[in-house]
C-alpha cells in the first residue's frame, strides 16, 4: 500500500501515517496483536500482510517485545491443530511428508498413512461440488453459518448423499444433517485447552 493510498482509505493525513510509523519503529518494540475481525473477512490476508510489512519495515521482526500476533478465534482452536486436525500435519504439527515423522505415527497407531494431506474445508465444499465427495462427519463446525458465502454453503451440504454432525447444540449445519450425535462440552469432559 502507497502512503497516499492508506490516507485515502484512513482518512488520515499522509505526514500523521509517517509520523506513526516513525514512532513505531523508535519504540522499545512494538507487538501487534489481531483477531478474527482482521483476519476473516474478504481483505483479511491483505490487512495481515500489511499489518507484518509495517512490522518488517520499523525492525519489529526477530527482537524482544516485538512481534505479529493473529490470534486463533474460538477456544482450543491451537489444541486441534496440535492433536493433528489439519489436513496437511500430524499432531504435534509435525509434517506429513516427512517419511520418518509419519513412520513414528504410523508405528503407534498400527495404520499406513498416506504422505499425500487431506483436503481443507473449503475444498472439501468444492469437492462435494464437483460430486467426488459423497459423505462428510462434521464435528462442532458450524459451516453453514460460519464460512463464507454461507447460502452456497448450505445448498452444497444439502446435496452430501450422507452427512453426519456431532455437536454440542443443534446447529444451522446439523439441520442439513442425515444423522446428528450429541457431543460433550468442554466442562463435561477431561482434557486440556491450547489457545493462542
């Protein structure tokens, strides 16, 4: 982004935003931290890389006190990527592709695991989509209210031959549903929380 460009879009005077970048880069050290009202939202990736330019930029890279902090937006999103919820990692995020990382798990779990990662939400729509996806499991995700443009969600989870949701409440996705088990909350349950 120019500075004439962020004065256009802030309202901001172009010499106010070099004077604030100025101040940013004379500070001990300046750590940002952002959630999901930055990240998920049809600019999202272009504000977080502006957000870690403007960092890069004043030295609030690589020093203490200093840093980009995303924030994950629900409890315990970071404890599910942990255990390995991701399509692309095992748990511990350690990678898929990685013969021996996958050897380890596969020792203990008495399964062959496939090097090549699963597919994403997103993809996973596209898939059902595109007709080689036939039946989903959906797990306290509420996808038809939460992703984006959720009427083309919906009428994609209308069309699964067989679709499966386990969740806490009966929510707008479970109505699209063939068969919905309950879950346990958090605090019906043992275990732990990872956050952000």
């Amino acid at each position: 982004f120019t500075l004439e460009y962020a004065e256009k879009e802030t309202g901001l005077p172009v010499e106010t935003l070099k004077l604030v970048a100025k101040m940013i880069h004379e500070a001990d050290g300046t750590a940002v931290c952002w959630g999901m009202g930055v990240t998920q939202n049809i600019a999202g990736s272009h504000t977080s890389s502006a957000i870690a330019n403007l960092l890069l930029v004043t030295g609030n890279f690589g020093r203490h006190g200093a840093g980009a902090y995303p924030l994950r937006g629900h409890n315990n999103v970071q404890g599910a990527c942990d255990m390995g919820s991701l399509p692309n990692v095992l748990p511990g995020i350690q990678p898929l592709g990685n013969d021996e990382v996958r050897a380890r798990f596969e020792e203990a779990y008495g399964v062959s695991i496939s090097p090549e990662p699963g597919l994403k939400n997103n993809e996973m729509l596209d898939a059902i989509e595109a007709g080689t996806l036939h039946s989903m499991y959906v797990i306290g995700e509420e996808m038809a209210w939460v992703d984006s443009n959720s009427n083309h969600v919906q009428e994609i989870l209308s069309s699964l031959d067989f679709f499966v949701v386990q969740d806490v409440f009966l929510s707008k996705t479970a109505q699209f549903a063939d068969v919905v088990f309950p879950a346990a909350p958090s605090l019906e349950k043992e275990g732990t929380f990872t956050n952000t």
